[in-house]
C-alpha cells in the first residue's frame, strides 16, 4: 500500500469510523448493564401505576396504598393521575412510595399481613 | 414529564388501543421509543393486565399496517420525485442500480430491519417503496420480521416483568453494538478486498505493477 487511492482510503477511514461508534456503545452496553446489576431498583417514573411499583420493587401492594391513603382494591392508574386528583406534585408523590418501600424492608421489620378491605365486598361464597 | 411517560400512562389507562395508535403511527416514521412500550406491555402481560394474544396480535397488525402505509407513501410520492431529479441531473443509471440492489438485497434488509435494527425501519421502508420493492415480498418480509419483533420484546418483558426500565436500556445500546458490527464486518470486507486486488473502479490502469 504504498500510493493508496481514494476510495481505498475513504474505505478504510469509513471502517475506522464505525469500529469507533461500535466500540463507543459496546463499552456503554457494559456499563450500564453494570450499572443495572448494582441498582435492583428502577426509579419510580411518572407513568407507573402500583401494582407495577410493588412488583418491581417487591413489596406487597397494599403498602404502597396505604402510603398515599388509597383505599384497598386494585388501582390501575398510572403515578401521573393519582397525583392529579391528590392536587400533589408527582415528586411529592414518588417520595412517599420510596419512604414507604425504605420503611418495609431490611432493617426495618416485614410489613406483616395486609389490613383487612375498608368495606367488606361480597366476596367468598359459601358453598 | 417526557413524552414516553405522558404515552405509557396513556398505555396503562386506555389499554390497548393506544398500543396500536402509537405502534401504527411510529412504524409508519415517527420515532418513538416504542421498544420500551412493547417491553412494558408485555411487563403487564406477566402481572396479568393485559391478555398475551392480545398484546401480540395488536401490536403486530398495527407494525405491519404502519409499514405499509409507509411503504405505499414513498411508493406514490417519493418515487416521482426521485425520478424527477434523477432526470434532471441525469441519474437514470443510478437510480436503476440502486432499484436492482434492493430487489436482490431488500428482503434480508426489511427482514432484520424488523426486529434487530429497529432503527432502520422507517428508512428501509422509504427505500423500498422509493425502489418499488415488489409489494408482496415487501409485506411477507414485513409481516416475518413485525412479528418476530413483537414476539420478542414482549417476551423479554414478559421475563425481566420488574425491570422494563433496565433492560430497555440495555438492549438500546446493544442495538446499536449489533449496528455497528454489521457495519464494520461489510466495510471489512470492503478493506480486504482492496487490498487484496488492484482497486478496479478509481484506477484503470493495467495491473501489471502491483
């Protein structure tokens, strides 16, 4: 390769350019999958509902309800409306969720059974 | 509060209606991270909101509805314009060659385009209809890949349920390391084969000194 052309060239820095873009995010994939595997916890965003949150933070429903004074039935809205009815900033919001969720798990005691449904529904028939 | 957020508590209100809008509606070119909305669809599979077949079918039609409409556009319009300013500056040839390119390479291009390069989708579309890729091979293809790419982000958050956020996140970077490899594996070849043999195309030269 003493008198390489153009193309060739062009080539050879178009190859250059994309190991460097395939390198760039192939070392961003490992850090954030490092990242990922020393943060089990997501953050609480805006569009989650409850169940969602309890399930990705592992801690029964019912606490998180509890937190916000939510009666005890399953509630599919998203984070987002119950704010807007609770006239409170989403911030607001996630952060008693998160000092729910501190307050139930290690060292704080497990949060025992759920409380029993505020009026008792028509359930379990006899049989 | 970012798009993504206001269109994912819209999923959780209104179901999935607005997984088919906005499924359809970025197929067809908008960019949207509907990855993460799949992936959050198939979170709520798992804790039993919505029905799998549902979410799978839904999302499929709307995919493959999006592309068509997409691919018919640029089928309609973008072709009378290319082949206006092809003859205009004389690039009839071109244009051939890059018509014959696609109808050999298209199918492999629409195929992973799907579900790997999710990235590339709405531009591949442009370019099939662009090139007139025939249109059913264009929709088996389209139909093969929307459905591999349902199938496989629902699944994965089927299985990371708790995790969507995580793993979305993951599998963005990852998409593009997968881009990048492709890329850099042709242009290898094209570096190689360089070298290989005397550069044909810039230089007409005999190759008696090489």
């Amino acid at each position: 390769m003493k008198n390489p052309g153009w193309r060739r060239r062009s080539v050879l820095v178009a190859f250059a350019l994309v190991l460097t873009f395939t390198g760039f995010f192939a070392v961003r994939t490992v850090r954030r999958a490092i990242y990922w595997h020393y943060h089990q916890d997501e953050p609480i965003r805006p569009w989650m509902n409850l169940g969602y949150v309890a399930h990705s933070y592992n801690v029964p429903p019912w606490v998180l309800h509890k937190a916000l004074g939510l009666p005890q039935r399953p509630d599919r809205r998203p984070i987002r409306e119950i704010a807007r009815e609770q006239n409170r900033s989403v911030e607001e919001v996630i952060a008693a969720l998160q000092d729910a969720i501190v307050h139930v798990r290690p060292p704080y005691p497990p949060p025992g059974p759920p409380p029993a449904p505020e009026h008792e529904p028509t359930r379990g028939r006899s049989p | 509060m970012s798009i993504t957020d206001q269109v994912l508590a819209a999923l959780l209100v209104y179901g999935l209606p607005v997984l088919f809008g906005v499924i359809l509606v970025c197929s067809a070119g908008i960019p949207f991270p509907i990855s993460l909305m799949l992936v959050v669809a198939g979170s709520f599979v798992e804790q039993g909101e919505f029905k799998l077949w549902q979410v799978i079918a839904v999302a499929s039609l709307a995919a493959v509805l999006g592309d068509q409409i997409a691919y018919g556009l640029s089928r309609w319009a973008g072709r009378r314009v290319v082949n206006r300013i092809g003859r205009r500056i004389g690039a009839d040839a071109q244009i051939k060659q890059a018509e014959s390119f696609t109808k050999r390479w298209g199918g492999a291009g629409i195929f992973l385009s799907r579900w790997l390069v999710t990235a590339l989708g709405p531009w591949v579309n442009l370019a099939s209809g662009i090139a007139a890729f025939p249109w059913r091979r264009f929709l088996l293809w389209d139909i093969v890949g929307e459905v591999l790419w349902v199938i496989l982000y629902v699944g994965i958050g089927y299985i990371f349920s708790n995790r969507v956020q995580a793993v979305r996140d993951i599998l963005g970077n990852l998409t593009w390391v997968i881009l990048g490899l492709m890329g850099a594996i042709i242009l290898g070849w094209k570096v190689l084969s360089s070298f290989r043999s005397p550069d044909k195309s810039s230089r007409t030269k005999p190759a008696a000194a090489s």
